[in-house]
C-alpha cells in the first residue's frame, strides 16, 4: 500500500521532543481512558445486572430498577430450574449439537481448505470460484427449507442444524490462508520422504495450524451455540429442543413460571419470574464465557489472518 | 494442397492441445488424488446446499403447488409456468414499498451509525498508551459478540420494558411521561436494530482495524511529528490511510448485505405494536413461504433481494477497484 504521505512541508513548525505533550494532549488522553472505560462497562453491565438479578427475590426485582449486588439472596429461580428440567435438557442438546456440528465443520473446512491452498492443484481457481459464488449468490430461505425438509427428510433431526450449515465460506478460506503461509520446504520435505498428500495434511500441515484450527472452531462453536432460527425452523419436538429456543420461549412467550402450582415460593409468596429469566439467560451464556478466555488470543490472530486476502 | 496440409496440422495441433490437456488433468489426478478425494465432502456440500436450492429459484417463475406432483421435486419443476407473475405481485402488492422502505432504513441506519461505530473505537483504542487496560478493554468489549442474539433480545427486553426495565426507568427520570418505548414504538425499531447492533459488534469488530493499524510503520509518525504534524494531522494523514483499504473492503461487504436484515433478530424483536416498521423483506419471505405455504411468491420476493444484493457487492467492487483499491475478489 502506498502511502499518501505529502505534507506540506511549509507548515513546519519545531517541536522540542518528539513526545512533547501539551496540556490540551493531556486532556484528550484522559478523554479517551474515560471513553473506553465506558463503552468496556455498557458491554458487561448488562450481564452483570443480570447474574445479580438472578440471584435476587422477586420483591426486589419489582421495587429496585437497578442493582448489582442484590439485598437478599435467593435461589429461588435456579431451585426452580433444576427441578423443571427444560433448562438442563435445552443445555445438554446443544452441548450435543455443538460438539458434533463443531467437529463436522472442522471436518468439511479443512478438508477443502489443504487442496484449495496448494498452488499446483489443477483447477484450483475453478473450485475457490465455486465458494465465492457461494458467498455472493443464495437460493434464499424456501428452496433450502425445502431441500432439508421434503427432499433429504432431515426434519426434527440434529443433522438439520448439523448439514445445511457443515461450512462456512468466510471461516473455510480463513484455514485456507493460514495453510498457504506455512513454507512449502516443511513439505518438500515430506514428500521426499515418500509421504502422499493425505499424510502429509494430517501429519504436518494439521499440527502446525494450531492457532487457526482453534479460532475457527471457537467461530463454529460459538454459531451452533447461539443459532436459534434454524433450531426453530426444523425441530419441533420438545425433547430436542435446544437453549436459545427454551430460552426464547421462557423470557418472551409463556407465564410457565406464574401458573406452575407445583411449587412453594417461600415466605414471599411471589413466583420467581423474572429471576427465572435471568437465571436462564445466565446458564445459556456461561459454557461460552467460560470457554472464552482461553481461546481469546487465538481468535484476534485468526480474525487477523483471515483479513489476508489470497 | 498447402491449405488442406495447414488445417491437418492445426487440426493436429488442437488434438495435441486437447490431449495434452486431458493428459495433465489425468497427471495432476494421478499424482494428487488424494488432494481431489480430500475436497469431496466440502463439494458435496456446496452442491447439495447451495448449487441446487439455486435451481430452486425456478419455482419463482411457476405456479408451485405441492399438488402439482407426486414427489417435491417434480412439484417444483413440474409446475405450470407463470413468468413474472410473482414478481408483479411482489412489486404492484401494498407491501412492497413500506417492506422496501422498512428494509432500507433500517439496513441504512446500520450503514450510517453501525459501520463506523468500530473504526472510531479502533482508532480511540489505538491511542492508549497504558498496554493492560487496553487488554482488559478489548477483552470485555469483545464479549457481546460471543452472545446469542435471542440473549441480547432478552437483555433488551429486560432493559427497556416499561414496566420493570432498568433504562426505562432512568429513561423516565430524564424524560417523564415521554419516555421513549423503544420496545413498541414504530418510529424507534430501526434505533433499537442499530442500537443491538452497535452494542454487540462495535467491540468485535475492532479487531479488524487493529490489526490493519497495528502494522503500520512507527516511523512514519516519528517523521510526520518531525514535521510538526499534531494529533488529528496524524491520524488523517497517516492512520487513515493506513487502514483505507480494510474500510473499503468492510464497506463493500457491508454494502452487499443492504437488503438483507438479520431475520433472526427481528423476528425476535418484532410484536404487534411495532409492526408497521418492523415487517421487512426476510421476514416476508418467512411469514408468506415457510408459515403461508407461498412458495413462488417467497421464492420470488428472495430472489429480488439475492440478485439486488449481489448486483451491489459486484458494483461496490468494481468502484472500489476504480479507486485503485484491491477490492474484495
């Protein structure tokens, strides 16, 4: 990239250091600390208010607008959850959906990626115009709704979420970049050795990728984890239900929790509702922020390299 | 005689050529195969989910019924053809303009107010000098990305209800009874859109332009500061520049999704009082295909956006490559 780098050399005025800072810099300095610090606390505020709020009893819930720390604890809501059970269930399908939609992803992804980053594969570029098109081009919702449901049969089956979305372009060409960087010598090499392209994938090419093998699964996981349309789209068995759609059908459509007679409330008297809520948007976020710091400088490097076009 | 001579050898030549070809496709195979093998399952995808849900679109142009075969697929290609029939109701209906005016503004207020919101927070972040709280910032402004949308739905819902939401409530303090109900009223469903929008990818989207700007050479700053150049001078003549390219290229990208709203979010943000700003094209295409069974109108009304939109990218490319940008492809 070229710089446009002409000033005008007239308007040269000395400085003593090259880190003079006046007290105007100074100002904008402290400004942009103060920015930061409050665009970095409207991120986490809201989960904070609501891990807080899931612990809290109903009455202060109604009567405090706002609070981080609640007055009184109470477990009333995740009590509730245990033993209602649509939570744990809607948890452990998308763990299944997750873990294996993950795995299918990283699967296909690769697999196309290793071929598509080798310059002398005949055809290459008719087969990475082959994915672009994918890219820019859909058959829009009714045919694939269509394809999944009356001619592959997959409805109220796991491979309905699992197969429409096995790759994703963007995420397939981020491997694709990050295997053309490794130096074809470490390959040579092998291939010397008497080593064919299979072995020489899985041996070398694969253990060397760490960083974007990680990232990109994070990138995969984390949309099976979140995805909710699909899941609405084809499973309407209950049994199969998974977070995002308990979730969304406890916080937006059902009064479940108020006309659950089943249960004792306690001394308040109040069924836990909207701490029940909460409590539920609590469990569906953690697994993810639990797993997210440990691949969080991963992930900036992939994002990084998938920025390298190729 | 010399002229017959000539078109044997060229015909020789081209048999050669043609055999050559076919020679180094059967080399590359034999000597690759694995590589071919390897890309089947990939291909196989692309085939079954994307290539033929395309052949798909011929339903736009026919009357579809399910009845109209005994299997699906003869009732999709098997329908009486209609032409434009579909795409005449589309755009002569009493939806289209106020779909195309609710699409638009919305997807336009995310252009105007969601694209930039990461390069200036980009560019704040790149000023900091202190390493560990820059860390900890990216840290936590990263995390809203990582969310599902149906949770940022329900952290909005438990914000912003009226009747027990915590910004309601500080919203009601500053403006009384007048409170903006962001959550019903029509005139404010783009903000609320674009207001999730900032709130979950400002952060993440960062990343991007902090790799661009993290590459930038120090010592074109040490010598446009030799030169006098003050804070701002900086970062118009050297930080912008720098990161140009990735903005164009995040600008094309963005400029492609125009008329594609994300269903997800506002199926969930949608309700009876917001109606009149909320139905846009992609909740059409669900509300008339997949609950209304109108398969040729919704495949139609899809195909009109898929085509707009990819006309767009192609268009925003071109331009961009006019500017002596790389563009996207």
């Amino acid at each position: 990239m070229t710089m446009p780098f002409t000033h005008k050399k007239d308007e040269v005025r000395a400085t003593g250091t090259l880190e003079a800072r006046t007290p105007g810099d100074q100002a904008v300095q402290v400004l942009l600390y103060v920015i930061i610090a409050l665009v970095a606390l409207a991120c986490v505020l809201p989960f904070i208010y609501v891990v807080a709020g899931s612990f809290a009893t109903e009455r202060e819930l109604t009567e405090r607008p706002f609070f981080l720390i609640p007055q009184d604890v109470s477990l009333n809501a995740y009590q509730y959850i245990l033993k209602q059970g649509d939570v744990f269930r809607g948890l452990k399908n998308s763990v299944i959906v997750t873990v294996i939609g993950t795995l299918i992803n990283m699967f296909v992804s690769c697999t196309i990626a290793y071929p598509l980053s080798r310059p002398y594969l005949k055809g290459r570029n008719g087969f990475i115009n082959m994915v672009i098109v994918t890219m820019l081009f859909t058959g829009g919702m009714v045919p694939a709704y269509i394809m999944v449901v009356n001619v592959l049969h997959l409805g109220n089956t796991y491979w309905a979420l699992w197969l429409p979305t096995a790759m994703s372009a963007f995420n397939m060409i981020i491997i694709k970049n990050y295997f053309q960087g490794i130096p074809m010598e470490l390959e040579e090499a092998a291939i010397i050795d008497g080593s064919n392209d299979l072995i020489t994938f899985v041996r070398i090419i694969l253990p060397l990728s760490a960083p974007v093998l990680a990232s990109v699964s994070l990138f995969y996981a984390v949309s099976h984890w979140n995805s909710y349309f699909n899941a609405m789209l084809y499973i309407n068995n209950s049994d199969m239900e998974v977070i995002t759609i308990v979730l969304r059908r406890l916080v937006f459509l059902t009064t479940q929790v108020a006309e659950d007679s089943t249960f004792d409330w306690g001394a308040a008297g109040m069924p836990p509702i909207k701490a029940v809520k909460m409590a539920t948007t609590v469990l569906s976020t953690l697994p993810i922020l639990c797993i997210y710091p440990f691949v969080q400088k991963f992930f900036t490097q992939g994002v990084m390299v998938g920025s390298v076009k190729g | 005689m010399a002229q017959t001579a000539a078109v044997k050898q060229s015909k020789a030549n081209a048999r050669a050529q043609k055999q050559l070809g076919h020679n180094t496709w059967r080399k590359a195979f034999m000597q690759h195969y694995w590589l071919y093998i390897m890309m089947l399952p990939a291909l196989l995808y692309m085939i079954i989910f994307n290539y033929l849900p395309m052949t798909g679109l011929y339903m736009a142009f026919t009357d579809f019924s399910p009845f109209n075969g005994d299997t699906i697929l003869e009732s999709v290609f098997g329908s009486p053809f209609a032409g434009l029939k579909y795409f005449k109701k589309l755009f002569t209906g009493p939806d289209f303009w106020t779909l195309f005016r609710n699409t638009l503004s919305i997807s336009l207020a995310n252009l105007f107010f969601a694209f930039p919101a990461p390069i200036i927070l980009a560019l704040i972040l790149n000023e900091l000098r202190c390493k560990w709280f820059k860390r900890t910032a990216q840290t936590l402004v990263y995390i809203p990305h990582f969310v599902s949308i149906v949770i940022v739905a329900a952290l909005t819902f438990q914000m912003f209800s009226t009747t027990d939401g915590a910004i309601y409530h500080v919203l009601t303090q500053i403006f009384g009874a007048n409170a903006p109900d962001l959550l019903s009223d029509p005139k404010l469903f783009p903000t609320l859109i674009v207001g999730q929008n900032i709130w979950k990818e400002t952060g993440y989207g960062t990343i991007i332009y902090l790799a661009a700007l993290s590459s930038v050479d120090v010592q074109l700053y040490e010598a446009a500061k030799i030169d006098g150049a003050g804070r701002w001078q900086l970062m118009w003549h050297v930080t912008l520049p720098a990161i140009r390219g990735t903005i164009v290229l995040m600008l094309i990208m963005k400029v492609g999704q125009l008329l594609n709203t994300s269903y997800e979010q506002i199926f969930l943000m949608q309700n009876s009082m917001n109606r009149a700003a909320s139905d846009v094209f992609d909740t059409y295409v669900y509300t008339k295909g997949i609950t209304g069974g109108q398969y040729s109108l919704a495949t139609a009304t899809g195909l009109f956006k898929s085509t707009i939109s990819m006309l767009m990218v192609v268009t925003a490319n071109k331009i961009a490559k006019l500017f002596g940008e790389s563009g996207l492809y």
